[in-house]
C-alpha cells in the first residue's frame, strides 16, 4: 500500500516518540502472531496518526468483513455511525421549510 510521504513521517514521528503502543492506538486490531514490538502486529488503521478519517473507518469496515473479523468490523461501523451523526446537521442548522398559505401555495417576502 502507498502512503503519502506526510502521513510516513508522521508515523515514523509517532513511533520514534512514543512507541508502538501510541502507534497501535491508531489501529483497530492487532495480529499475536506477530511481535509486540513490530508495525505487522498491529492491523486495520483508521487514521493519519493525527486524524480519523471516514475513507479508513470504511476501508477498515469493508476489510474486516471481508475477512470475518466481526468484532473489528463492528467496531468500524460503529465509528462509522459517529462520523455520520457528527456530520449530520442539528435542528438549528437545518434550512426550514418555506411557510404554506392557507391555499398550499409557498409564502414569498414581501416587497415595500
């Protein structure tokens, strides 16, 4: 897989100042059959290692799926769900809908 050269300098950073346990915090899974200590053991980022990003949630959803990892799966659709919520628009933010006359028709402003 291809990374962008920030986003390796960024995990390269993350991993020289804080180990792999921070490193890991941006994975939904890990693999015991792989060290402890190596990137191989941890699996299914989500992340850029500053930011969750929708396009990895979903690709770790999908993956996960794919593969029977139900409990990874679940976990990344249940991120998904966050992701939707927050984007989705409050009460106050919604446009309204134009007012109806007693006739049906869309209510215009008035000009003076």
């Amino acid at each position: 897989m291809e990374r962008a050269p920030a986003v390796g300098r960024r995990r390269k950073r993350l991993h020289r100042e804080h180990g792999y346990g921070a490193f890991g915090d941006w994975h939904l899974g890990i693999n015991d059959e792989k060290p402890a200590d190596t990137k191989g053991h941890y699996e299914f980022p989500y992340g850029d290692f500053e930011k969750a990003h929708r396009c990895g949630i979903l690709a770790a959803e999908s993956r996960a799926g794919q593969y029977k990892h139900y409990d990874i799966e679940n976990a990344a659709a249940h991120l998904h769900g966050m992701i939707e919520a927050a984007a989705e628009p409050t009460a106050a933010e919604r446009p309204r809908p134009a007012a109806k006359q007693r006739n049906g028709a869309a209510s215009r402003p008035r000009h003076h």
